[in-house]
C-alpha cells in the first residue's frame, strides 16, 4: 500500500528501531559517525556523514533558513542557522547484517609510534615481514599488465629503473582537487626504504623525473604542486612512490609516515647506508601484528 | 516588537537579503564554505560549517527522520537521511561590514613547493627575514611572563637549554583528542632549523624528553601517542618545537612542512652542519613574500 505513495523506492525509515550499542569512532573535523547496534535483533553498523555545501543551494539555504543568534562582538556576530532539512542532508549507509570483521574495520583504533633501529629492523621487522609472506601478486599482475592495464598513465619499461604509474585506488579521478598516483618500480627485490642504497639513485631520480613530467603532461599539473614521497612502513613491501597533489592533505602524508623522495635521494647521496642504519619511526595500529613484536621484543 | 516573542536575542534573519559574490574556498572534507558578499550594499564574509554529529541527539534523528532510498546491493545500503532541522545545525558566522583583508584572508591560495638550497637561504630567505623585522614581541612576552602566564604548563628556567611548554591557540584543551603543545626555547638567537648545529642536541633532548614527561604527568598521555615537530618555514622565527596527539592529522603535520624532532636531533648527531648545506622544501602560500623572492631570483 505504502508504494503506491512514492514513483521510486521511498523507504520507510529502518532506522527508526535501531539501537545504539557503542559509537565505534566519529570525526568532528569530517562530520561523520560510525555506530554499531541492532536492527531487529540482528548486528548492524549505521555510518552518517553530513553532505558537504553545495553552492548551488546556498540561495534557498539564505532565504528559506532561521537563524539563532549566538555571539556578536564588533564585525562579528555567529549564529545556529537551522536549514530546510531537504538541504541539509545526511548520507547514510547501513550494514546489516553486519559480522563482527565489519565492527573491527569499523572501530576506531590506537595507533603507537614505533622507534625502529637498524638492528630492531634486522632482528624484528625483517623476519616478521618474511614469515607472513604478504602476497603482492597484485602488484605482479599490475606490472605484467594481467590488470588494470587500461588504467596507467605512464611506463617506463626499463627493467632497472623503470616503472608503471596509474591512479590509486582512493582517487576516483573526477577532480583533479585530490589527485593521488602511485609509481610501482619494476625491480622485484625491493621492499621499502630501509632496502635502498645508493645504486638505487638513479632509479629514485628517474621515477621523480619521468613521473612529474607524465603528471604535467596528462593533468597540466607542475612538480611545484606535487607532494612525492614513499611510505614507512609501507602497506606492501614492493617499493612504491606517492605522488599527491599539494593542496589536498591525503591520508598517509603526515611526517610520522611520509618521506619525501627528494630528501631519500638526498641521504642515499650523502650515506649509501642512511637507510640501513638510521632509527625510523613510524605509527602502528594496535592491531597490528608487527606491534605485538615490537612488544614481546620490550621496544615499546 | 519582535523582542517580546523570544525571551533571549532571536534574530531576524540577517541572510535573507544576502547576495552571494563569490565562494572564497570551500571544503567537501570539512564540510564549510567561505563565501563573500554583500548585505544591503556593505561588503560581508559569511562563513559555514556544517556541526559535529553528537552522540546524544542520534536516538532522536533515528526516529524523527525521514530516509530516501539511495542504493541497495546485498548486505549493504545507504540512504539520504532528511533529519528534523534543529538536530542539524549548520553553524554560521558573519563578518560585515568585512574590509578587504578579510576577503584576502579566507580566500583559497594555492601553494607551491619550493626548494631552497643551503646557499638559496643565505642569498635569498635570510636577508628576507633580517629586512622584515617580524616582531617576535609576543613570543618575548610569554618567555617573561608577561602575557598568558596562566597558561604555561610546564617551564625549564635554564637560560641555555630551557624552555616554556604551553597549549597553542588553535586547541581548546576541552578534549585530549586535538591535543596541541607548543615549546618555545629560552635562547633568542635561534630562528629555525637553519640555525640549527650539533651545540644544540643538549637543549633539543632536554624539550624532547621534558616534554613528554610534562604532557604524561598532565594529561596522562605517553610519547608513543606524540608527534613531536619543528616547522620549515616556522611561521615565527623564535625556535618552538610543536607536540600534537599521534591520532590528531594537526594542521601543518605533512612531510611538506614537519620535521620529526628525533629526526633533527639524529640528523645533527650525525652532521653538525646537517641544516646548513641541507637543500630544504617547503610549500609557500601565493601571496607570501618570500615567493615572490625565489621567483625574482629564478628559483620557481
């Protein structure tokens, strides 16, 4: 009976029986919120984040809103403005079922800034990132082009220095606002930063070279709006290279992961060993496996 | 006449006469637009932002909404959520009559990554910094306690390697969450990391290790929850050392700008004019100075 209401699948509102059980994790600076609680007596985790303003409603938002007056001082004044709720909404996503792997993705977690030296990475890292044995045959079938061929944007094909550069997965590429590009070396053998030496600068400087110029090329962008950098610890032990628009602060780009490319090249210049010897310290999640070794082996 | 209807100061909707000229800058991350424009022919900012999603009001939007259905597919849905206009604030500030400065001032600027080479310094941003004079007048205020003594919540008297730890504008100290220390050093004749050479380790360690004491004793949070940084370019030239919470993406904590304090310190242990030849980036805004000075010498 209900349907014959609304042409499109109007819903009733599901969440009007939703029990809260415990907010997961919430974000005051992105408006968002991670719930898990029940729906009919089945788990469910309910995520909301505002919309974000749209110019194109702000006339109506101007003339159709009221407006609570807060604090005035001199030229300023701050008000709780309450909008049309059709102009304000909030997306809405339910999981549900949900198991108890959507909770844990879900919840908000700790991260510990781990102090590795170049022994703790002989002694710790090295054998823990051996024995899991993390598949990177995605990375494989990238570079063979068994996937995505139709998405890079850039090969060089050198065997030495080359390497393959397409989009990140996190960059949906319809504005050039958050551009987010991943070089993938062709090289097998190399793990992360703590792997490089200096017979590996000229590979660096040719992925930094080739990789600004095919952005500029492609995205009209110059190497003076690029964030380039690589990731310690990396999420895959093939080496890797970011590149990020400068303007937009994408995840993974604070200083307790980040290391600029230019300032890899620079040290592997002056100290073919910088990278093999120096303390590196980077944040790990309370999950994760790596932490609890850095733990049993009393560095944390 | 319209006083009497609210016991407090409602106000007559200020917007509803308000022309849009342009959007200054906006964020689909945060959620808050930056907008000028006129009200009854005077120049006026308005600015706003989408509030916060609080955990005490979510009973009330789950029952008192109404959701459209957006996309179903298996175990997964999501909704565009209408929630009763009161439980939705958008919080709004106004700026009028606004001067030019302040147009400038919330106005999107691009920023450029550049590239300074020990001798780019000397030649080009030292004598930028000797001619500008900025005053560090406020800064000498806090060391002497004559403004925001209050505040200190911890102090290291000795005149070499001493230093007064105090919260920085930007935090609240209402939750631990976006935790924000600034340490500013006692010595006056530091102005960067530039300045930096292997005499200073003991009064780089002393801030680092009695910082994080300071802020375990205070707010019961230890260093592995730290990211303690100095800045390249600082934003004043008096040596201060930044502690942000390691889960809080700080403002200004990108490998653009930051640079680790362990990292300083190893680098100094290593090479005492490690900071001297270092060739150094760092993204400036458009309409900084010191830009245009890089840009004069050929640099950009």
């Amino acid at each position: 009976d209900d349907e014959k209401d609304g042409g499109e699948a109007e819903s009733d509102n599901v969440l009007f029986g939703f029990k809260t059980c415990s907010v997961l994790s919430d974000s005051s600076r992105e408006k968002n919120i991670f719930i898990h609680g029940k729906l009919a007596d089945q788990d469910a985790v309910v995520i909301m984040e505002k919309t974000p303003i749209r110019e194109d409603v702000l006339a109506e938002i101007f003339s159709d809103s009221s407006l609570k007056l807060e604090m005035r001082n001199d030229i300023y004044s701050t008000y709780r403005l309450q909008a049309p709720s059709h102009l304000n909404e909030i997306k809405t996503t339910v999981v549900c079922p949900a198991t108890e792997k959507h909770v844990k993705k879900y919840q908000r977690q700790e991260s510990f800034l781990v102090e590795e030296t170049g022994k703790d990475y002989q002694s710790i890292t090295l054998p823990y990132i051996q024995e899991q044995c993390f598949s990177v045959q995605w990375v494989y079938n990238i570079l063979e082009k068994k996937a995505e061929a139709e998405r890079i944007i850039y090969e060089d094909q050198d065997p030495k220095v080359g390497f393959v550069l397409l989009p990140d997965f996190k960059w949906d590429q319809k504005q050039i606002d958050d551009l987010y590009l991943i070089a993938i070396v062709h090289q097998r053998d190399i793990r992360s930063v703590r792997d490089l030496t200096s017979e590996h600068i000229a590979l660096l400087q040719n992925i930094f070279q080739k990789g600004k110029d095919a952005i500029l090329q492609r995205y009209n962008l110059p190497a003076s709006q690029l964030r380039v950098y690589l990731h310690y610890q990396p999420s895959y032990y093939h080496l890797h290279v970011h590149f990020t628009k400068l303007s937009y602060q994408a995840p993974g780009c604070g200083v307790e992961r980040a290391h600029l490319l230019a300032d890899v090249i620079q040290n592997l210049q002056s100290d073919s060993d910088y990278y093999k010897n120096r303390t590196l310290y980077f944040p790990l999640r309370k999950d994760d496996g790596l932490l609890s070794k850095f733990k049993e082996a009393g560095r944390l």
